[in-house]
C-alpha cells in the first residue's frame, strides 16, 4: 500500500508562490494516477489538481487553473504542487493522493499553507 508525506507548506503573503511535495513509498506509486487535495477550515476536502501516471494529462480545479502546476517524478516516487499568485482562499491542508481517493484510503498528514499578509 502506498503511504505519502507531504512538505513544503507555510506562511506566505498574498501574491507569494510556494511549492509542495509529497513523497510516496511502495514501487507501485508509478501506476497510479495521482492528486493535491485541500481541506479548508470548515469545507469539505477539494480536489485541487491532478497527473495522469505518465505525467503528461493534468487537469486543475477551475479556482487554481493558470496558478498552480501538477507535475511527478517517478523514478523519486514524488509528485509536487508549484503554487503562484496565492490567495487567502488557498489557505488550507494540502494533501497528496492517489485520483479519487477516498476516506478510506491511507492520507497523510498534509501539509499546511496560509496565505495572509
């Protein structure tokens, strides 16, 4: 089973960029097609983008499109989130997953960003 550990959060000022990564055990990380989730204080947890298992097919929540970029290295079993332009509105945990986990899936910790000036 595939475990992640996701890093990279913190303070940023409005306008600020950041980058998170997540690091995956287990040598099937590779098959998967993978995803940053978001939770934000009192929301539900948002699919935030996702990066089809050959890097290539990427898709972005309508709200991130144009800021933020998916992208995966198989052979270090990590997948990263560069963050641009952010927001007080993407203040929240991020997460890594595979594609449409569930709450039944193993998550990590997350990790968290806030953007406040």
């Amino acid at each position: 089973q595939v475990q992640f550990v996701e890093s990279g959060g913190g303070l940023v000022q409005p306008g600020g960029s950041l980058r998170l990564s997540c690091a995956a055990s287990g040598s099937a990380f590779r098959l998967y097609a993978m995803a940053w989730y978001r939770r934000a204080p009192g929301k539900e947890r948002e699919l935030v983008a996702t990066i089809g298992s050959g890097d290539w097919l990427t898709n972005y929540a309508d709200s991130v499109k144009g800021r933020f970029t998916i992208s995966r290295d198989n052979a270090k079993n990590t997948v990263s989130l560069q963050m641009h332009s952010l927001k007080p509105e993407d203040t929240a945990v991020y997460y890594c997953n595979k594609e449409a986990a569930s709450k039944f899936d193993t998550w990590g910790q997350g990790t968290q960003v806030t953007v406040s000036s």
